[in-house]
C-alpha cells in the first residue's frame, strides 16, 4: 500500500513522518509522490507546528532508487520534494536514524535542522556511481559547511559521520539518548523558528588558481571516472552564478551521466557486488561461526592474509617452519598495519590491538583449535599435500581447511583425506590485505555450510567473494593466460610492448601486461612452460621464451620486456628485446591503439564467456566482478563482460 510508505503520526502539534520503504528507504517515485502530497497536506494543517522527518531500519535513506536510473525520470523529482520542504513555513527537522546516503543526504540537507544518531552518517557517494548528486547537493553542502570540505566529500563520494558532521557544522545536535522524543522536543524548542536556507548563504568564489588545482588533483584521482570534476564544475557553476543557476548546472550535469555508459557500468556493478554477497544457492545456509584462523606460511601471500584476517577481529596463528621465517613473517605482517597507519586506515591503537590478534608459532601444533586453517605455503603438490595430511590428523573434523593454491588443482591435494566436507580453497590475491577479490571454490564433496562460510567470510573481511569451478587458474587467472597470450599475438603482429602497455592503460587499466610482466617477474611462466615441454605438449618458442633465455627475467634482472636503469621502475624501451622478438614478428599492418584495447578485451570477455559456458563461473557479471576487484580492470567500464555486452548493443542499435 503506497500510504505506508511514509507514516504520520501527530504529537501535540508535530507531526512526525517515518519513512518505511524496505530496505533502505530508498526515494523511488511512490515515496517522492507521497512525500510531495505530505508536504503539501502538512503545510496546509494549521495544527501543525513542525514536522520531524525520519525512517524506520537500520537506514535513513540509502539514496535514489537506483533501480529507477535504467529508465527516463518521472515527476515529482527529487530536487523539486526538496524544494517544497526547504520553501515550508514550518521547521523541518531531520532526524538521521542511519545512514543518509545521496538523496536521502540531499533530502536532509533541505531540512532546516539535523538531528544525528551517534551512529548516523552522511555522504553523497554519487561519485562511486558515475553520477554527480542529482538534487542540490552540490549546492547545498558548501553553503553548509564551507567549500574546500564540500568539495572533498562530494568529489571523493566520502561519509561523515556523525561527529564529523556535528563538527562540520551540519548536525544540530547528536541525539544522547533516543532519537526521535529528543528529535520531537528539540522540535518544540523551536518554537516554529526557521534558520536562513542554505540555498540563501552566500558562498565566496576563491579565484581560479583554486579551481585549477582542485581540478588537477581530482582528475587524477577519478582515472578516468567522469564524474568527480563534472561535480566540481556544478559547485563551480553554484558559486559564479548563484544557487539557483548552480541547481540547473547540477541538475544538467546529473541527467547527462545518468545516461553515460560510466554509470551503468558502475551500476551494473553495484548490484553485482551486492548479489554475490548473497548467493541465491545459499540462501537459508547458516555459515560457520569463526572465531580462531591459522594461516600456513608467512610469506608476502600468507602475512598478507593473516593481516586481513585479524584486521576483521579474528585470533590468528601464523605458523612458519622455523624460527628465523617465522619472524621474518610477523614482521611482514607487522609492517602491513604500520602502512595502514600511515594511510589512516586505522591509528596506532588499532594497529596494535591488531598485531595483538596475531600470534606465531613454529609447526602446526598451535592450529589443533582453530576453526580455520588456510594455507599459503609453496606452490608444490607434494608440499601443500604434505601439510594437509598433517592438519587433519591435528584438527577437529569440523575445522574447516583451505587452500589458497593459485594453479594446483585443490582435488589432488586433499585427495582421500578424510572429512572431505570441509575442504575448499580461497584464493586470495596479492596483496591480500588490500585485493578486494577471494575466490571461493568448492570440491566436489565440500558442504554447502563450508561454502556459505567462506562467502561469510570474504563480506567480514571487506571483499567481494567469487564462487569459481575447479578448473586450471580457476576464473581470474585463466583469463590473464588467455589475455597475455593475446597480447603477446598483438606483439607479433608488429605491436610494441609500449603501445600495447600504452592502449591498455589508456583504456583505464593501472598498468599494460608487459609492464606488469617485468614487475612480476618472466620466469615463473617460463618455468611452466618449460615443465609443460618436457611432459610433451607442443608449446612453440614464445617471445618471453625468447627473453628468459637471454637472461631477461624482468625488472629483477634490469629488463625483460623494457630496459631499467638501475634502481628505477621507469620501463624504457628495449633494443635488445627487440631485437630478440623481431625474428617471429609477421610483417603486415600493425593494430592501431583502439585495436590493441578492443583485441584484449575481447579476449577476456570471449574466455570469460567459455568459462561460463563451462560452468565454472556463475554468471557473466562474476567475471565482471573477478576482473574489477582481482586485476585492476576499470570500474568505470563494469568489467569485460558488461563493457563487451555494451558494445555489440551500441553496434547493433547504431547500425
Ligand atoms: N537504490 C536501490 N536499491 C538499493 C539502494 C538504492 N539507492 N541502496 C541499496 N539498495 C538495495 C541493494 O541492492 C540491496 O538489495 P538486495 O537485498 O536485493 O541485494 C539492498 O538494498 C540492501 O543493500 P545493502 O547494500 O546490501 O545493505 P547495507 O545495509 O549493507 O547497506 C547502504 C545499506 C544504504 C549503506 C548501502 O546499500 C548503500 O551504500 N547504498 C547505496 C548508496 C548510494 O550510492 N546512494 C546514491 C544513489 S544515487
């Protein structure tokens, strides 16, 4: 019934509106029709003095519907509800029972007051959609809380909570007690008086130098996402001409990206993160509780997880083979919450509290009563088995064990163990307390419980969970082989590493394939290659073949793909390599930069699909998600399926 989307109640002259649109009160047309007759009715009603507008759940509002974004707006539009209720004779007061986010931020500022709860937060994340806010947020903020801080949080889509708020200038008070009779008595306190709108402050311009370096700096922040200096420009365009030229400029600018192929991208990814943070096959599975994990090994993969892990509150046991690696391990973790120090992403007390979760030990002896193991030791079969063999005779069998091998295949290693339910691998990616992608892949006989545990799992630690088949490199790293031998194809088709590293990062990717060979270093793959070879498989002689021969393993040994000199990163290009690669280059029309990008991407998407085909991805924006969040492929362009999908449509629309 639409009328329960917003319920009045009356007390002794206010009127109070809780919002009711499960679940995240979300503005879809039939909350904005109601609010607009709402706003109508109460300003009619001479019995009412002010009105306190809040929301039932843990949400105040979580923004536009971003549902609604696929198809043209309808009226009553957003920023014309907020209009009403800012023009109101009578106080509005926002009481922000939880995050108000977009428009429900905007709805809030157009309130004449704001009354947080200690846990509400405020944030106009529309940047992270390819949107800018839509509804006088980029007009409104600055004239409440000054220009440079606006700009800060509406260009990087950045929260407040609700001390910064209260801080900032923007919460009137923060509730002590409960929100809504403190909301209901501060409205009485008013007394009908109404502050000066925020549409009616003045804002000084602060000159063009300003502008350019916030543009500069914003920009590069955005690669290339449109949306954060198209935001700026609409504050911009608020404080040269005024507020209400600022809204048309917003509103312009809003409407435009709505439609850009960014946005849906970005969309396109919000609810697939979402979705696979619920998988429909899971649904009613309750995952196992976790408390203690054991992490084998305390390399650069192992610290790395162990850190995620005690970053999210678990007990961790690092364990290492001996003395020296063990603390060579601990260090490495101890180093990582030093970084995240240095980073703001905790301060000195919770990078302590966190190295105080974690604690090493010599052998497996300590894992005996963990709920978790995970491990992250060589990648051998026979080692990885070995340490399998020796955990479940130690371990409870309910204590869930997994591998985190990248190319074994998991069946091998735990082959006729016992307890095989709980056996799955997670694989996580380097570095592991950064990389937001696990991929999660069941065995054959692993239970459903397992399963619904890592995935657990992966949202407890801030990361997206992929499900993957158990097939070679599982999802992400079957698609880089096929992506690298594409690109090696690019290069015998007379494309040089430069231009391919260069279409690529055109493209939005943070570095080109041969650059980020050279870092990673040649002679892994070779390796493979060459232990392929002697099985009898029929490889022929690659051009990273070629260069591991001469010793080019990459940055490691000053080049491989590029020159370095010495102690820089900086690739340079490569005579020698060239040299070396000549030879099996075919001598034709070499690809232009749009068709280096086009040629890679539809690789990725072609075995992207063919994995999906298999059945061992579960759906193509899966895929999506394992490229955005395991290999730096651009959000802004939603992965290589959405971005492929895209463009056969635009091609057949405009044929
Ligand atoms: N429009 C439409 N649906 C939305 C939505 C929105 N603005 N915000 C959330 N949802 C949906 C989610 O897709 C999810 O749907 P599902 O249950 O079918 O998967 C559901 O609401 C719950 O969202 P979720 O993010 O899982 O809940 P949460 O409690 O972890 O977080 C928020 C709540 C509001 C903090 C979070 O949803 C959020 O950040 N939303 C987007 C905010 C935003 O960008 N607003 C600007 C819009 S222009």
């Amino acid at each position: 019934m639409t009328n329960d989307l917003i319920r009045r109640s009356d007390f002794d002259g206010i009127a109070l509106l809780t919002l009711a649109n499960p679940p995240v009160n979300a503005l879809g047309l039939a909350v904005r029709q109601r609010l607009t007759a709402l706003t109508a009715e109460l300003e009619a009603d001479e019995s009412v003095r002010a009105v306190v507008l809040t929301a039932e759940g843990r949400v105040f509002v979580g923004g536009a519907d971003i549902a609604e974004f696929d198809r043209p707006p309808e009226a009553p539009h957003l920023p014309d509800v907020i209009a009403a209720i800012e023009a109101s004779r009578k106080p509005w007061i926002a009481a922000l029972n939880g995050a108000a986010l977009g428009g429900g931020a905007e709805l809030a500022l157009g309130c004449h007051y704001r009354i947080f709860a200690d846990t509400a937060r405020l944030g106009l994340p529309e940047t992270s959609l390819g949107l800018i806010p839509g509804a006088g947020g980029t007009q409104r903020l600055p004239r409440r809380i000054g220009l440079a801080p606006a700009i800060e949080v509406i260009t990087a889509g950045r929260t407040l909570s609700a001390a910064e708020a209260r801080e900032a200038g923007l919460a009137d008070r923060i509730a002590a007690g409960e929100l809504i009779p403190e909301a209901l008595a501060f409205a009485r306190t008013l007394d009908g008086a109404l502050p000066r709108p925020a549409s009616a402050a003045p804002l000084a311009d602060p000159g063009h130098a300003f502008w350019d370096e916030a543009r500069a700096r914003i920009a590069r922040a955005a690669r290339g996402n449109p949306a954060p200096t198209a935001a700026l420009e609409a504050i911009r365009a608020g404080v040269a001409e005024g507020f209400a030229a600022g809204l048309r400029a917003e509103r312009e600018t809003f409407l435009r990206l709505r439609a850009s192929d960014e946005a849906a991208a970005l969309r396109h990814l919000f609810f697939a993160e979402r979705a696979a943070l619920r998988p429909a096959a899971l649904r009613g599975i309750e995952p196992v509780p976790l408390t203690r994990a054991g992490v084998i090994g305390g390399g650069t993969m192992g610290s790395g997880i162990a850190a995620a892990l005690a970053a999210a509150g678990l007990e961790v046991r690092l364990t290492e083979t001996g003395p020296e690696a063990l603390a060579a391990g601990l260090e490495r973790v101890e180093a990582i919450f030093e970084a995240q120090v240095k980073r703001g992403l905790t301060d000195r007390a919770g990078a302590t509290e966190r190295m105080a979760r974690v604690t090493g030990t010599v052998g497996l002896g300590a894992l005996a009563d963990c709920d978790l193991v995970i491990e992250a030791v060589f990648e051998d079969l026979a080692v990885k088995r070995r340490v399998f063999e020796e955990l479940v005779r130690l371990c409870g069998p309910e204590a869930i064990l997994a591998t985190n091998t990248s190319y074994l295949d998991p069946e091998r290693i735990v082959e006729g163990l016992p307890h095989p339910h709980r056996f799955i691998a997670l694989h996580f990616f380097s570095p592991a307390q950064v990389m937001k992608l696990l991929e999660i892949v069941p065995l054959a006989a692993t239970a459903p419980r397992i399963l619904a545990t890592g995935v657990a799992l992966a949202a407890r630690l801030g990361k997206i969970p992929v499900q993957a088949g158990n097939g070679e490199g599982f999802i992400g790293n079957r698609i880089l082989k096929r992506y690298r031998a594409e690109a090696e194809a690019l290069l015998l088709a007379g494309a040089t590493p430069t231009e391919i590293d260069e279409a690529m990062r055109a493209f939005g990717l943070g570095m080109g394939p041969f650059e980020m060979q050279d870092m990673a270093g040649l002679d892994i793959a070779f390796r493979a290659r060459e232990a392929a070879r002697a099985l009898g498989q029929d490889l022929p002689e690659g051009p990273g073949d070629r260069l591991v021969r001469a010793g080019r393993l990459g940055r490691k040994s000053g080049g491989g793909w590029y020159d370095y000199a010495p102690g820089s990163r900086l690739p340079q290009p490569s005579p020698e390599a060239a040299a070396l690669i000549a030879p099996l280059v075919t001598p034709g029309a070499r690809p232009s930069g749009t068709e280096i990008a086009d040629r890679l991407i539809a690789a990725m998407a072609e075995e992207g699909q063919r994995i999906c085909d298999e059945g061992l991805a579960q759906s193509p924006s899966d895929i999506d998600l394992v490229e955005v969040h395991g290999y730096g492929f651009p959000r802004h362009k939603g992965g290589p399926m959405f971005h492929a999908a895209r463009k056969t449509r635009s091609r057949t629309s405009g044929a």
